[in-house]
C-alpha cells in the first residue's frame, strides 16, 4: 500500500471546550496541515464518522478549501476510527483524492453525552433497550459476565487494563488524567456502573477533536514530518453482527469482527504480532482491551489477562481513552503516528510497526503504521 | 459544597464514627393484645402465633417503636439523631425505601427486646420523584437478654416537601415493524414466540423479514415453553434508566427451544446457568426464577387498612392516618407505611407455605406508595428458600422483594 499519515492535529483535551463542535473539527484541521506542512487549498478530500456532526462541506469552509474530489464517512461509532483512514488511504491509491483529511469532533462531555441512557432508531434496539441494556457499559457487561464465566478472569484483570492506562496518562501533558494515576484498590472501590463493570472500568467521556493528513507515501517523504507508513488497512464485521449486542452467537464472549481485522492486517503487512513495538488498542470499556489482544493474536482465547499483567506488549502508552480523552478513537491513531515518527511522550524504542484499532463490539476497523 | 450539604455529611461522619447506639429496650413486653390488633389489621389468620404464643417475624420492629407520646428524646437512636439534623436543614418529610430483616428466632409472648442501631450511610442531595432529599441507612440488631434475634437494615428518605421533582421520564418502549410485530402481539396475548421459518423450519431471534437459513420470506413463530437458562447477565446501576429504579437485572436467556432472548430478570440475584422462566410485566416478557407461581392476591386498600394497620404497627406518623396532613406533605392521600407492607408480604407468604412455614428474612423495597382506594395485587414465585414477590397498584410497583422461607 502506497499511503501515509502525513500530519496529525488536535485541540486541548478538556471536559467542556467552551466552543462549537464544528470550530473544535476546524483547529484539530488546521493543525494537522500544518504539522504536515500543507495548506488548506490542498484539501481534496475529507472523511469523517457517521456520527460526526459536522458537514464536510461545512470542515471546507470554514478552513477554506476549495474543490473537493473525495468525500467519505463510515458508520458504526468508534469503530469507524481506522476504517476512516483506509477510506483516506483508498482514495489516495486509487487516484481519486490527493490530499485527504480524517476528522472527528465532539463535546461529548458537554454535550451529548454516549454514557446515559437513550434509544438509537431501528428495530435492532428494541430487543435490548426497552429491557434495561440501554447504555454502552451495559451492553459492554453482558459480554464482560460472560467472559469472567468461561475463562476464569477476575474484575481484577480489568482493574490491571485502566491502572496501566492511568500510570500511562500520569506522564503524558495532554491526558486529561495527567498527573493522577490510581491504584488497583481505586479500581476496586470505585462504585457499580453496569455489573461487572465499575467506574474506572469505563472510559471517559471529553470535549475535543483530532485530524490526521493522509496522502501518497511518496508524496509524504517530502513535506514536513517523517511519515506513518499505512502497512494495512482493514474493516471487519463478525457473522450476526449487531451494534454493541451481538449477543445471538454461539461465542458471546468473543470479538469475531476484530479477528476479521487481524487477519487482514497480518496477512496484508506481512507482519507478525510479534513483531509489534506498541498496539494502541480501543479502550473504551478494559474488557475489551484483553479480548481484542486475544482477536488480534498477541495470545490465545482467555489469556489476554496474562499480556497485561506480564507486560508483555506496551498498549496505549499516551493512556487511551482511560487515560487521555475519549475522542472516538482518533487520539489513539494520532499516538500511534507519534510512537512513528519516536516523538511520544511515552515513547516506546524500537522500530517495529504500531498496531491501532477502532471500537469493538460494533464493525470495527485497524491499521498497522511504520516509518518509510 | 453547600454549607448545608457540608453540615449534613459532617454530622453524617460524626454519628456513624458514634458506632453502635447503647441498647433502647421495647417500652412493653412482647403481647397478645398487641399481637391480636396486628394480627387483624393485616388480616393475618395463622393460627400458629396464639396457639405457640409467639409473635409474627415481621412485627419485629413494631415492639422497638417509639409510640405517639415518647417520654423522652431518644438521642440513642441514630436514625432519630440524624433525622433531626436534616430536619433541621429543611429536609422534613420522610419515607422509608428498603427494609431488610433478618430472623434468628421467633419472639415468645413476655419476652422483652431491645434494639441496637448504628447509622451506616447518610447519602445526598438527590433529586428524587419526591423532591430533593438524602437517603439514611441505618443497621439494627433486636436482643432479649443479649441474645440477637433478629438483624435490620433499614433506609428511609427524607426530603423537601414541596420541592419541585423532575418529570418522572417515560420508559423506553419498543419500536415494531413489519417483521417484528407478531413478537409483540405475542407478549400482548401472554405469549412468548420465536420466528420460525415456514420452509425449513429454522427458529430464530431476534426476528427479521425471512430466513438466513434458506432464504424463504415465509416466517412463522411458535410459541415457546417460556423456559431457559441464563447465559450471561447485568446489573445496571448508573446512569438513571428511564422510567426505571436502578439497580435493575437484566438477563441474557438461552431458550430450552434454542435461541437467545435480553429479557429484565426480576426476584433473584442471578448466576449463570440458573433456570429461568418467563412472564410478562409492561409490555415486556420478564424473567423470574423458574419455581412455583404463588395464587395472586388482590387486597382492597381501604382507609381502614391504611389507618388499622399504621396503628397496629405503632406508626403514628401523621401521613398514615390523617389526609389533610398527608396533602400537605405533598402526597395525594394517606399511604400504607413499610411496617405494614412488610406485614402484607409476610401474610402473602405464609397463607402460600402454611403455618408450619419459618421466615428466616424478608427483604423489601417500597416504590409507588399505595393510597385508599388502590387494588395492591400482589404476586410471587417460589424457588428453593426463596419467594419472590411483588405488590402492584395501578401506579405501578408498591413492593418487591424476597422472603426467606423455610418449612
């Protein structure tokens, strides 16, 4: 695959920005160009979630762009995160697009909040919400329960994801728990949210936004970054996938649409999970986190709680979304450009790949990034 | 912060630090008359209580109540010591929410009790259907002599009167279409049904236009047995659920016929691979502890039972007997007070199990209050030790809870 993150941009990670949505997508946008040292006129093609709420024309405008070739949005939450750039990266090989930018925006901490209660449209919800299962930590726990069932893991094994996720925050400036890591007795004593999830095992909900310039690899060894190299790219869904419920298989316990990712990211980047520097993984709820190092083979099915504790394998080193913000996804993408280019503030040495993925328990997505 | 606020969980802090309050004794012995009068208030015909001279499990806290004149304070009381404080701070009116008793043993006629209490959470402001209030917990242990006889968590809330409660939300409702409606007009019907395709026969759920299986747009259903196991389970404690009181369970159900259905699952804390069966309660199928199904009772609240039975159980507080006063306090009428639903539930059971049965506990919690003139029908499901059982009202739910039982 011939294509790179060339720039990365975001604003303040923050509780209440104070600002529109759409002025939050315009800064983490301009900054991004400017990272990578291009300018707005650029732009020929802007990719966003479906669940954004800010027009690409609009992101157009306001940065003053002008015509554009490309325009591209994916469903699915959080889990549009990689699946965004490989619209990028498919774009930009494919001739169509030049320079396109990936964009998510949200005061999701002001405004409308993903943690309380509320119905999505489509008969799908109706066989979960008006039941009680009508939060994403709810919908979260069923599979949580589960898994502590079959493979003998322990609320502790969760604790352990968001401790190292907040050790990791304590270090880095622009995590919003910069300077406060807890304990596993935090963990421990934080109240109930959905049985067997407490507080801390779920992540936070932030104002803010991020971009990331992708375009030709070829085109990117000439401006002003080093590049990320995209490796590979992929989107997966599961057999009898539905969104954040797929609760119908004969495995409840398990991320069949990440294993679709992974093998599509190995196969295609001829990379090995061993082979792997730092994974930045989809954080936003910690039993997650072990079942997609399962998926993505870094371990067998039930052992994802042993590469935790045995830290085996640097995950989330800017603190994920536990840590840092919860910006749909795209700050993690934005952390495995910067472990890249060796500009982390929790860099990890090496030159092996990054592994990033995008929000599971929906149709998720996954890239692989490594420098030129 | 507020002050108040501040003031409230400083005396909070400093009472529970108190520990376990000196032992108040009952101001008379355990009685017949007392017995009778609470016997027929709740319209409880066990023959068991007189002819063994014992007391009813549930008239527990009855002997420890304080009565309409007290003598004197009682500063050893800290639910009575912390009521005072949020009194003070305009927190006047007060419910209770949750009762969990504990019987070691029954109590004999003559025997005199008294209570030890400790205050073991004071938790607030909330914004509540009431009004804004804060919710007191506090532990008891009744003694004759020393010896615990029986245990009590108990919690009330007290509240502003007046203040203005947020709109009670509407619970989130399904939404049907083409290929799902046959699914809701089964639960209308009291029916759970699985789709079946017409061509190959394949169950499935949840529905959808035709047959992944073979293709076919011909779906039928079935009716199912309305049995399963749980495969996996929540309980959900935050955020507020429409419409709903957290926490509620909610369980994911392996069908005996094969598929797998969310359903809410009521009455029992549940496990993974526990049975399971089904009813149907708000438009909704409902998951209960497979068991026996108690006969329903429908009692007829009257002001006579309201006022008998707060009498009976030495509740003189104003909002049990007097209307004009319940009005002022915000309340529509009079209402049933805990004591007695708690005496209620304890009938339902033992007319069931007989007057050979043991309460070991009765565990409830109170929702819509139950006004003269309201039909409290109450239902229950027995598994293993446990029944399960609800009172409900037009309103909605009074009581839920668990009574333990042994024969």
């Amino acid at each position: 695959m011939n294509a790179a993150i060339a720039g990365i941009g975001a604003t303040e990670f923050s509780k209440d920005s104070g600002r529109s949505e759409l002025r939050l997508a315009v800064e983490a946008v301009r900054a991004a160009l400017d990272d990578a040292g291009l300018r707005a006129s650029d732009v020929d093609g802007l990719t966003t979630f479906s669940m954004d709420d800010n027009a690409e024309i609009a992101v157009a405008r306001e940065i003053g762009a002008g015509e554009l070739t490309f325009l591209s949005r994916i469903g699915y939450g959080g889990g549009a995160a990689c699946a965004i750039v490989q619209q990028a990266v498919l774009a930009v090989t494919a001739g169509v697009a030049e320079t396109v930018v990936c964009y998510r925006a949200l005061n999701e901490r002001s405004g409308r909040r993903f943690g309380q209660a509320g119905v999505p449209p489509g008969l799908d919800a109706s066989w979960h919400y008006p039941m009680g299962l009508a939060t994403p930590a709810a919908q979260v726990a069923m599979v949580a329960q589960r898994y502590l069932h079959d493979y003998g893991a322990t609320t502790d094994d969760f604790g352990r994801v968001t401790v190292a996720a907040r050790r990791h925050a304590a270090t880095n400036p622009a995590a919003w728990f910069f300077g406060r890591p807890i304990t596993l007795d935090d963990h421990r004593a934080s109240r109930w949210i959905a049985e067997p999830l407490r507080l801390l095992d779920c992540c936070q909900e932030s104002d803010g936004a991020v971009a990331l310039v992708v375009t030709s690899a070829e085109r990117a060894r000439d401006l002003r970054r080093p590049p990320a190299v995209v490796r590979a790219a992929a989107q997966g869904s599961g057999p009898d996938q539905f969104v954040m419920t797929s609760y119908y298989r004969e495995e409840v316990a398990a991320l069949p649409e990440m294993g679709v990712v992974a093998r599509q990211l190995w196969g295609r980047s001829g990379f090995r999970p061993a082979d792997v520097r730092a994974a930045v993984l989809y954080d936003h709820f910690t039993p997650y986190v072990l079942m997609q190092l399962e998926e993505l083979g870094f371990c067998g099915r039930g052992e994802g709680r042993h590469v935790v504790t045995e830290e085996r394998l640097p995950i989330n080193p800017h603190g994920g979304q536990l840590g840092e913000a919860y910006i749909h996804g795209m700050n993690g993408i934005a952390e495995a450009v910067r472990q890249v280019r060796g500009t982390a503030v929790n860099q990890v040495p090496g030159d092996g790949p990054v592994l990033v993925t995008a929000g599971t328990g929906v149709p998720t997505s996954g890239l692989i990034l490594s420098g030129a | 912060m507020s002050e108040v606020t501040e003031t409230i969980e400083a005396a909070g802090r400093r009472i529970a630090e108190a520990g376990l309050s000196a032992a108040r004794p009952a101001r008379d012995p355990v009685n017949r008359p007392a017995i009778r009068d609470w016997l027929a208030a709740i319209g409880d015909d066990n023959p068991r209580y007189e002819r063994e001279g014992l007391a009813p499990p549930a008239m527990v806290q009855v002997w420890t109540m304080r009565g309409l004149r007290p003598s004197a304070p009682d500063d050893a009381d800290p639910l009575r010591v912390m009521s005072d404080v949020l009194d003070e701070a305009g927190f006047t009116s007060v419910v209770a929410t949750d009762c969990a008793q504990t019987y070691h043993r029954y109590l004999r006629e003559g025997e005199t009790v008294a209570v030890r209490s400790r205050l073991t959470g004071v938790a607030g402001p909330k914004r509540t259907a009431l009004g804004e209030g804060w919710f007191v917990t506090t532990a008891s242990t009744w003694e004759v002599d020393g010896e615990p006889v029986a245990e009590m968590r108990f919690r009330v809330l007290k509240y502003r009167p007046g203040a203005t409660a947020p709109a009670r939300a509407d619970p989130i409702r399904p939404v049907t279409g083409p290929d799902s409606a046959f699914f809701w007009a089964g639960v209308d019907a009291g029916e759970l049904r699985i789709q079946r395709c017409g061509k190959c026969g394949a169950l499935r759920h949840p529905p959808g236009p035709g047959c992944p299986a073979c293709g076919a747009f011909t779906p039928e259903y079935v009716v199912a047995a309305g049995t399963g196991t749980v495969h996996s389970y929540v309980v959900h404690h935050h955020p507020p659920l429409p419409g709903r009181r957290s926490p509620v369970t909610v369980a994911l159900v392996d069908l005996d016929e094969g598929v797998r259905m969310v359903g809410e699952l009521r009455g029992t804390r549940p496990a993974i691979g526990d049975r399971v069966q089904v009813t149907f309660a708000d438009g909704l199928p409902v998951w209960r502890p497979a068991g026996i199904e108690l006969p329903r009772w429908d009692l007829a609240v009257t002001p006579t039972v309201i006022i008998s039975s707060a009498l009976a159980t030495r509740d003189f507080q104003d909002v049990h007997h007097d209307r004009d006063a319940a009005v002022r306090r915000g309340s529509r009428d009079i209402f049933l007070n805990i004591l007695a639903t708690t005496g209620f539930v304890q009938r339902y059971v033992t007319d069931w199990a007989g007057p050979a049965a043991v309460l070991r506990g009765i565990e409830i919690r109170l929702g819509a209050p139950c006004h003269p003139g309201d039909t409290l029908t109450f239902t229950g499901y027995a598994h293993g030790d446990e029944v399960a059982v609800a009172g409900r009202t037009a309103t909605g739910e009074h009581v839920s809870g668990t009574v333990r039982v042994t024969s």
